[in-house]
C-alpha cells in the first residue's frame, strides 16, 4: 500500500485505533473522516507525531450523502477505502423499535453504500480499487437478541459480495472481514472482561486489512474472511 490513497472510515474508533497504525504504517496516503475533535485526540495517543501529521483529516459526517460525496471528490483518487464505520445493538425482534432498527441500517449498511458507491466512481475512472469492509461472525452465524445486528451486516456482505461481481473486470476488488467479538473499550464497558482475553483484537484486523488492500490480494475477490479468534 505505500504511495496509495486509502479513505479509512471509522478510523478514530474502538476497531480503527487498532487498525489505523498498521495501515499508516505501510506507507500510504491516508484520509480519515471524523465527527469530533474528542475523536481525533484519542486517535493521536495512538500514534507517533510523525504518523499523526501524515494523515489527511476531514470532519464529516458520513450519514449526509452530500457529505461523503465532497469528500471523495476532494481527493484527487481512491485506490483504497477501508470502512470501519459501524455500530452494535441488542434488543429481542418483538421488543425492538423500529426506529432502533433504522438506524442500525442507516449506520451499518446506508454508509457502506455510500462510501462505496462514490468510492467506486474514482476506482472504475483509474481501474484500480481494493475496497473492505466490516461485517460480523453474526452475518454468516446469527445469534438471538442481534437480530437487526446480524441482518445489518449480512446486508454489508452482501453488498460488498454484489461489488465484487460488478468489477470482476478491472482490477478492482471487494470483500469483507466477519470478526467475533472485538477487543474494544465499548465492549468491555458493555460486555464486562471476564472472557476479553479470547476476543479478537483491532490489530489482527489490521493485519488481514493491510492484506486486502495490497496488489498482492488482487486474485481474493468476493470474499467474507472469519476472525474468530478463539470464541
């Protein structure tokens, strides 16, 4: 990825201080979008002053179309986007509002249409992309009491899967990364600790991240990789 332009999405949250070291780390040009300052200072303490001032970062909010298509269209190409931006919710089907529900699918799956949708206009305009994206054990493995959660990030599976066949033509790929549980500050506070050893930790999503945006993952098209972990 040295020299490429990579937009990565969700970069100053739980997963993505785990994930954006390792992609500033590989040498590319990298833009993060942000909602608050209160973001951005968190996401300073991860990294080396050095690694801080390389990265292009622009306040947006990803949910306005308007929005994210400025923001693409101010860079000058897209050779990679990796979105990260994603929430969690639980709540049994008869008990969950269907405002709760929209707006899972407004976070998850209605900002992953749009990164990728204006993402891709760059990338088609090039013949170049690698585009990857979040999805969640519980896309592939539904569990109860996630059921918006896991019909949320199958449609994100789904959706990258559709983008993949679209572009088998260019060298232009999509998949999509199903992690289990995540190591973050959010689940621990959520979830309690007692099993946190055997979650999944931001870093190893980095390192499968970094692999899908490479050339060298120009023949993994389509794909939706388990990171499991030990749960």
């Amino acid at each position: 990825m040295q020299g490429k332009q990579v937009l990565l999405t969700g970069g100053t949250g739980g997963l993505g201080l785990g994930v954006t070291p390792l992609v500033v780390r590989t040498g590319a040009k990298v833009t993060i979008p942000y909602r608050t300052e209160a973001n951005v200072k968190r996401l300073k303490e991860v990294l080396s002053g050095t690694e801080f001032e390389s990265i292009r970062l622009v306040q947006v909010n990803l949910m306005e179309e308007s929005a994210i298509a400025q923001l693409i269209e101010d860079m000058s190409r897209v050779d990679v986007l990796v979105h990260l931006v994603g929430g969690f919710a639980m709540g049994r089907v008869e008990e969950y509002s269907t405002d709760d529900w929209h707006k899972d699918f407004n976070l998850n799956v209605h900002t992953t249409f749009l990164a990728c949708k204006y993402c891709l206009q760059k990338m088609r305009a090039n013949g170049y992309g690698r585009i990857i994206t979040i999805g969640s054990r519980g896309a592939v493995q539904p569990a109860g009491q996630l059921g918006s959660y896991c019909a949320t990030k199958a449609a994100v599976v789904a959706l990258t899967k559709a983008i993949a066949e679209e572009n088998k033509d260019l060298d232009i790929t999509a998949n999509s990364i199903l992690p289990s549980v995540i190591d973050t500050p959010t689940n621990r506070e959520a979830m309690g600790e007692d099993q946190a050893d055997q979650w999944v930790k931001p870093q190893s999503i980095g390192e499968v991240v970094t692999l899908l945006g490479s050339e060298e993952a120009r023949e993994i098209r389509g794909a939706a990789i388990p990171v499991y972990g030990v749960m």
